[in-house]
C-alpha cells in the first residue's frame, strides 16, 4: 500500500517528501459544487488574501446521473482554474450523499430507498446504509472514477481527495441524532451478535439478558454491554466502509492519497460519530483532518492525532465567519501548525465579504506559518486514553495534558489504548 514517506514511483518521491513537510493554507470552495457561479470569484479572494490551496466540492448526486452516467465538464473547469490559472493546489471532496425523495420517488435509481441511513426514529438519511453492499459498491466506483479522471490530468498537484459520508461533510456517522437503524443494519447486527456469541444463552449471559434468538434483539445504545456492542458494531462496519473507499482511490490512482475527516477524535459527540477508535478507522489512509470548534484544545488534538497516527498527515479545520473571533481564529492556526499540522483548512465562508473582512486574518497566518516546514520536537511525555473512557470524553486527560505540556508550550505524546475495538472487528 502506499505510504506518505515510501519512495516506490519514480515522480512521486519529490512529490511525496515536498508535501509531508510543506504547510498549507485551505480554502473551502461552496458546497452546492464547483459548477456554482461564485466558485471562480471566491478562489481568486482567496488566493488573494494568502491561501495556497483550495477544497473543490464534488456531489455525488450532481455529477453521476441516475443512469451511472458521469460528467465532469464542471470538475474540469474548476480545477484548471485553481491549478492552471491561480497556481494553487487543489484537494477535491468527494460527498458521497444523494437526496431521498428522488430515490423515494424513482428519479434516481443509482441507490434504492433500503440503501440509505434511517435514525433511531426511522427517519430517512441522505446517508448511504454502511451495511449495503449495493450502496458501498457504487459509492466506491463513483470514486475511483473521480479519482482516474482527476489524477490523470493533475497528478502533482492534487493534495488528497476526501470522501465524506455525512450531512457535515465528514467520514462517519452524522452526529445529529442516532444513525445507522436501517434494515439492512439490523439484520447485520444480528448477523454480527451471532458471530461474536455463537449461542443467544451466551448472549444472554454476557447481557444478563432473555432473548429467546438472535433475531428478537434490536439496536440500543442503552445498557453496559448492549450499547458496548452496538458501538462496536457500528465502528466495524464505518471502519469497512472507509477502507473500501481508500481502496477504491488508490485503484483510481495509485499514487492519490485518500483522507479522512472527523468532526472531532476526542470529543463527547465521539460516541456517536462512532470515531473514539480512530487510529482504527485510518490505518489505510494518507490524511486525517478533524473540524474542531475555535476553542477547543488544539495543541492536545494535534499531539492526539499525531502521536496516534504516525506518518499521517494531521490537519485542522476553521469554520465559518460566525463561530469565532480572529483572535481565537489566529490562536488555532498556530497551535494547530506548531503542534505538527501540515494544513490548517477554512470552510464555511460563502462570501467574498465574508473573506475580505478576514483578510488581515489569513495573510497573518499564511506569513506567520506557510514558510516554515511542518516541525518534529521530542515529546516530554506521554498520556495514554483508554478508548472505553474517550466514548465519554476526554475532559480529564486534557487537564493532565495541560500539566505535562505546559499549556501546549511543548509537544507530549498522546496514545489512544484501544480496547474497544481491536479485538472484536
């Protein structure tokens, strides 16, 4: 498999060492696409106010008709706008989402309606079931061929592509209610029960449960080992998915590299991103980003994400003109660079006003950090978090992190302890 500092192609081993030490400066083009109209005006503001690199938005549902049919006239001009015409690098999100109701409807047969996500309620998803082998397949042929397409025109100056699966733009599940209740989930996860326990008496002896078969159990979060269970579940079929999409952009192109995105790693939202495990979920990919709030902790997430993926690239993400100021906007960055992030990205800023009146912002950042490689220091100790205790949060070792770090001043490696889900995937 491909690997960030491996040196197996002949143009790849400048390529590959240039961009494990380069810093990057990420804007979030619009998320209806690079066909929108203003994606053209916002790239020029921000490669004018210092951004070196620019996130291109490919929907699923707007460039694979209903046929399988692909088009990207739109992809194409984008991207020879932000390579050829700007000079930029460019990393192309794939969203791997299509709308119900055309599905619901019959206008778009490339899923079926049971291919899809439903909460808890039974609430229909734009989220494809992790358990639809129908479903994961196309969505990793989509990919390839966007992958095939992109990289042959580009091959040097695309970064990564990123395959999100949520209504947040992020690989896992959505973290707005509970996901992942469909039919075809259910029947997986008696399948799975059956697996793990042989017999229903050994199911209901590790439950302290009654269940006369495996097929009377449903899905519950609720209970010690139940909702232990069910978490581990969910973690092995995300975990499946996402290494059948790493797998699907290296066949489009064996030099690309695949990324992942979380909302957080460390979070109280983990347990239900299903991403508390997630060295696990990113053993076959190239770049992890996490889009953490402007006042989290981002020297612990950068030492976390480090420390627990060595070789990765590690990244952090702003997000939107509302949710901080440019102080804490600027404080981010910094932590986040100074702690080994080799891209700080900016998404949700749909505007040129919007970027504009940040402008003293990103061209404080891109002078302060952009010039100076992603750093390497010796960690002056070690945390290690149990990933059964991360689930609930991980308040208390940030406050041990803090001691040991001096407030972030110096780098502390950060190792998760999986014991939730080595064993039982």
């Amino acid at each position: 498999m491909f690997a960030l500092n491996s040196c197996t192609k002949k143009h790849s081993d400048k390529t590959v060492t240039a961009h494990a030490t380069q810093r990057y400066l990420l804007y979030g083009a619009p998320w209806d696409g690079c066909a929108a109209p203003q994606f053209k005006p916002l790239v020029n503001k921000a490669a004018d106010v210092g951004f070196n690199a620019i996130r291109i938005v490919v929907n699923w549902r707007q460039h694979q008709n209903q046929a399988g049919e692909c088009n990207f006239a739109a992809l194409d001009e984008a991207l020879d706008h932000v390579v050829k015409t700007k000079g930029l690098k460019a990393v192309v999100l794939i969203w791997l989402t299509r709308p119900p109701e055309p599905i619901q409807k019959g206008n778009d047969t490339v899923l079926l309606e049971k291919d899809l996500q439903r909460d808890s309620a039974g609430q229909l998803s734009s989220m494809f079931s992790f358990n639809s082998d129908h479903a994961v397949e196309r969505a990793a042929d989509f990919v390839e061929r966007v992958v095939a397409h992109c990289h042959a025109r580009y091959p040097e100056e695309i970064l990564c592509y990123i395959t999100p699966f949520s209504q947040f733009a992020e690989t896992e599940y959505w973290c707005q209610g509970e996901w992942g209740y469909e039919e075809l989930s259910q029947q997986a996860y008696q399948a799975w029960l059956a697996a793990r326990y042989g017999t229903i008496g050994e199911l209901n002896r590790a439950w302290k449960s009654t269940y006369a078969s495996f097929d009377q159990i449903q899905p519950s979060r609720k209970g010690n080992a139940p909702g232990l269970d069910w978490y581990r579940f969910r973690h092995a079929a995300l975990k499946r998915v996402i290494h059948r999409v790493a797998a699907a952009v290296q066949k489009g192109h064996p030099e690309a590299r695949h990324a992942l995105q979380f909302g957080s790693t460390f979070d109280r939202l983990v347990d239900t991103r299903c991403t508390a495990c997630f060295p696990d979920l990113c053993a076959r990919s190239h770049v992890v980003w996490v889009d953490d709030a402007a006042p989290y902790n981002h020297c612990f997430s950068m030492d976390y994400m480090r420390s627990s993926l060595p070789g990765k690239w590690i990244c952090n993400e702003i997000d939107g003109p509302s949710r901080g100021s440019d102080e804490e906007y600027y404080r981010q960055a910094k932590e986040s660079f100074e702690h080994g992030a080799s891209m700080i990205s900016v998404a949700n800023w749909p505007d040129l006003n919007a970027l504009e009146k940040r402008a003293v912002l990103f061209r404080s950042i891109a002078r302060d950090f952009l010039a100076s490689p992603v750093p390497a220091k010796k960690p002056v100790a070690t945390i290690t978090i149990r990933a059964s205790e991360a689930r609930r949060g991980t308040e208390v070792f940030q406050r041990r992190y803090n001691e040991l770090s001096s407030n972030g001043t110096n780098w502390v490696r950060v190792l998760l302890d999986d014991d939730v889900s080595a064993p039982h995937d």
